[in-house]
C-alpha cells in the first residue's frame, strides 16, 4: 500500500476525531457556562491535532471548530466569542504543530511547546478581541483581557499542564505521533 495514502487516510481519520472530540467535549459542561469557560474543553482536542497532525491542521482544526460549532450548536454565540476563539484556537494549533516538529520529542520540550502555544493564543484572542470590540463601537480593557485569558481559565490552564503532555507521551509511545 502507498504510504502516502495510508498517512493522508490517517491524518483525515484523526483529523475528523479531533473535531469531533471538540464539539464533544463542551457539552459535557454545557450546561454551566462558568464551568465550560474555566476548562477550556475545546482546547484540549486543537492542541492535541497540532501535537500529533502538526501545524496546517492543527491551524485549520483550531479555527474551524468553535465556528462549526457555533453555526451547528448555538455555541459558543458567533460574536465575539466563537470569531475569537476560531483565531486562538488556530494559534494554539498551528504553533504547537510547528514548534512540536523542530524539537526533540522530550518531555521538557512538550512543555515548552505548550506553554508557547497557550501564551500565543491567548495574545491573539486579545488581540482579535480588541479589534472586534473596536470594530463594534465598545472596549477591551486590559483588565477584561487578563480575567478572560487567565484567571478565568485558571482550572483549564492547569488541566492542560498536566494532561496534554502525559497524552502526547502516550501517543509518542503508541508511535502515533510524528
């Protein structure tokens, strides 16, 4: 069998159970927006493609999701919020993807993918965030910046830190991972 079509196959497949496991994965908290917002449970699957598709899927898994989902649940509202996370979604992925590429596969090297990955996303949610609310005659204050992208999302953070590396460990011995 080609290679190439074996590994496009399987890009396709994992790609099609990354969003699904994005459109998933909120609904389990979408019952209690609080919760949802502290979790980040779309995150989870977006950098998880970018560790394993690498960048132009991750890139194009992350911004697709919460606007898919917008359009097929209602959530999360199209404006602002699913706008901005489809451009911090598609950071988080596509850096994670290219970072993920040029290191060792090393535990400490996953971290620092990852912590450069959710300190990316996150300035670029603001910033799309401050470009919208401009856009549409209102503010973004810095304050309203750090309570979205951090203390809000601490419980997220947190969760992200601790799992995301113990699951690409796993995938890296599973040999699912490039």
């Amino acid at each position: 069998m080609n290679t190439k079509t074996r590994s496009t196959t399987r890009d396709l497949v994992l790609a099609a159970l990354f969003l699904a496991l994005a459109f998933v994965l909120p609904m389990i908290t979408g019952h209690v927006p609080q919760i949802g917002n502290m979790l980040c449970p779309m995150h989870f699957p977006v950098l998880l493609a970018g560790f394993v598709l690498g960048g132009p899927w991750g890139l194009a898994l992350g911004f697709a999701a919460p606007l898919l989902r917008s359009v097929l649940f209602g959530m999360p509202p199209m404006y602002p919020i699913a706008i901005a996370m489809a451009f911090e979604l598609a950071t988080y992925g596509a850096v994670a993807g290219f970072m993920y590429r040029k290191v060792q596969h090393t535990l400490p090297m996953i971290y620092a993918t990852l912590v450069t990955s959710m300190v990316a996303g996150r300035l670029v949610w603001g910033a799309v965030r401050f470009v919208l609310a401009g856009l549409s005659g209102s503010s973004f204050p810095f304050s309203a910046f750090l309570s979205g992208a951090v203390l809000t999302a601490v419980p997220g953070i947190v969760a992200q830190l601790i799992l995301i590396p113990l699951i690409v460990a796993a995938l890296q011995k599973a040999r699912l991972t490039d």
